[in-house]
C-alpha cells in the first residue's frame, strides 16, 4: 500500500515506519525535517509544516495514498485541515490519540473504556493547565474525526495510547529511573510510587497499525490500546533494578514536599495524579489487539539501555544533586516512612 506518514522521525513514528517498510509498503514522510530518520532512499519526504495546509496539498500531488497515519496530531484545526484535503482520496485515516482524553472527564474511575470519552469535563486548574490543555486539543482532534465519520464518513481509527515505552524515546522518560539505579544512590518516589500505570511496549503501536491498515470494521471508532498488566510506578522501578542486577534503595516523599521545596516531580515522569489503566477488550476483539507482556518488555528495555547507553545522563539527571541532599536530610529527621528503605 501507500502510506504518508505525518510525523515518523521520533520514537513511535520511528516504529511505525520500520514496521510498515517490513511488510513492503511504500512510505512516504510529512515532516518539518527537523529530526534526521535512518530510513535513507527507502522512503519518499515531503518536508513542511503540518499546520500549513498546503503542505498536505503538496504530499497529494505526489501521489495517492491508501492510508494516513498522523502520529503528530495535536491541534483540532489541523485535524480538520487533513479532513478537508484527505476526504474523498484515502481509505483509511489513523489518528494516533492519548488516554490522556479520560483524564479530564470529571470523576471518571478505572478501568476507562472507550464510551467513557463522552461526559462532562473537569475544570481546567492553575496547577494541571498544561495536561489538561494537552488532553483538550487531543480530545478536539477526535471531535472533528467523529462528526466527519458521521457526515461524510471520513474513514478514520482513533488509537488511545497511555504511557508508551520502548529504545529511542527522545522524552528519556525511561533512562531517568534507569541512569538513577545505576548510580547507586538512593532513588525518590513521590508518594510512595503507588500511581498504577497500563503502559504499552511502542512495537505494539506499530504492530496493532500494520495489522489494521484498511480494517473498515475499525473505522469511525477509537480504540484503547495497552499492557494487560496494572503496574505502579514502584513496581516497575523494582521490576528494572532486577534486570539491572541492581538492588534500589527507595525513598518514599510526599508529593507536597516535593513541590514545597520546588522539586516537583519533573525528575519521575511517570509520577501522576491518577491512575491511567484502560480496557482494552475492543481493541482485542476488533483489532486483534495483542500486547507484550510487563515482564517481557521491561527486559528488553533494560537490555536496549545497557546495550546503547553511553554514560551521557539525560536533561532529567539534572535536578539528581537535589534529590540526594533531600534523602540524606530526611533520613536524619528519622520520620518513620520516610527517606530510604
């Protein structure tokens, strides 16, 4: 098939190309060129600027496509700019969302399910303004897709993702709890590290994509994709030290402290204030949906580190001074439950 790419230089995209390369598809990349890719002479580019509408224009020229997937879509008029120029001449459109679209529902519990996308939402506040916005406009970018299905039905699949993991994630959300067990000392979980997490292993994304290009049983409908397994934050860094060979010295710290003392959380990006588990029985049902277990992906992930790690400490090691002088100070007030265990 032809396939144009929106995004497909970083992390997820990155994945989804390579994936869809195995399977012989032609691939042509709509980016900013910004970001060098490794895919040489085997993809066609179109470099610009998503949000300029001529730049879609300008891809379409070139050729048809049977299938697009947007892996950058963040903004609802950007969305509706794709519809607009895609309408008519694809036969699949595949939205790559968040399920960070949930976490804005007021009162809304685990396990989310799809049809929980509809309700009222929770109003945006002074200390959650940028997820919360983040959440919106991806939320906006499903709007548009649903009421084109509905009037012109524009063949799109929204793909809910929560915390995605896996080797070359520019965020370094990973290597921060990595580079920490490895340095030895003691390492802060907010709150205990209690947060529970469905992540997803990013081959899956690429895997469910290649597996459903033109599924019409999928089309004008959004799917919750994630690890069958509930897994904390604790959990997971205990689950890597093992692999690392490592045996973690865990400090527990109110997340109040943290942001008392200006910390915050930023140095554990997998510390949040919900619990972001998903059901995904659709996507199993509909999409064959079939994800890689905690335990496999972990080691791999480990293994990746181990393997292409070259000492160079992430943007995120950089607060690490702070953190051990906060540890040591704790454990020498001797507050019980707190500092390191």
């Amino acid at each position: 098939m032809q396939v144009l790419v929106i995004g497909g230089s970083r992390f997820i995209g990155l994945a989804v190309v390579q994936r869809l390369l195995m399977d012989g598809h032609r691939i042509t990349l709509l980016n900013r060129g910004r970001t060098p890719d490794p895919f040489g002479t085997r993809v066609g580019r179109v470099i610009g600027d998503r949000s300029d509408p001529q730049t879609i224009q300008r891809a379409m020229a070139r050729r048809d496509f049977d299938v697009v997937v947007d892996v950058i879509g963040f903004r609802e008029e950007d969305t509706r700019a794709a519809i607009e120029k895609l309408t008519g001449r694809i036969g699949h459109f595949i939205h790559v969302s968040t399920a960070s679209v949930y976490l804005i529902r007021d009162r809304l519990l685990c396990p989310f399910r799809e049809e929980d996308f509809a309700g009222r939402l929770a109003p945006k506040t002074e200390a959650a303004s940028s997820s919360w916005t983040y959440a919106y406009h991806k939320r906006r970018c499903e709007l548009a897709l649903a009421q084109a299905w509905e009037g012109e039905q524009f063949p799109y699949t929204a793909l809910r993702l929560p915390m995605v993991v896996g080797p070359r994630d520019y965020t370094e959300r990973s290597q921060t709890y990595l580079e920490r067990l490895l340095d030895g000392g003691p390492l802060i979980l907010p709150d205990g590290g209690l947060n529970a997490w469905g992540f997803l292993w990013v081959h899956d994304v690429a895997e469910t994509i290649a597996a459903n290009l033109m599924n019409a049983n999928a089309f004008g409908r959004a799917y919750n994709l994630a690890q069958r397994e509930v897994v904390s934050l604790k959990q997971f860094i205990e689950t890597a030290a093992g692999t690392l060979g490592q045996r973690p010295s865990l400090a527990s710290v109110p997340l109040e402290w943290l942001n008392r003392i200006n910390l915050g959380t930023t140095f554990s990006p997998y510390t949040h204030d919900h619990d972001i588990v998903l059901d995904i029985s659709a996507s199993q049902r509909d999409l064959l949906f079939e994800p890689t277990p905690f335990l496999t992906w972990c080691e791999q992930l480990v293994v990746d580190f181990r393997t292409h790690w070259d000492g160079t400490h992430s943007r995120l090691y950089a607060t690490r001074s702070l953190e051990l002088r906060l540890v040591q100070e704790l454990a020498q007030l001797r507050i019980p439950g707190l500092g390191p265990a």
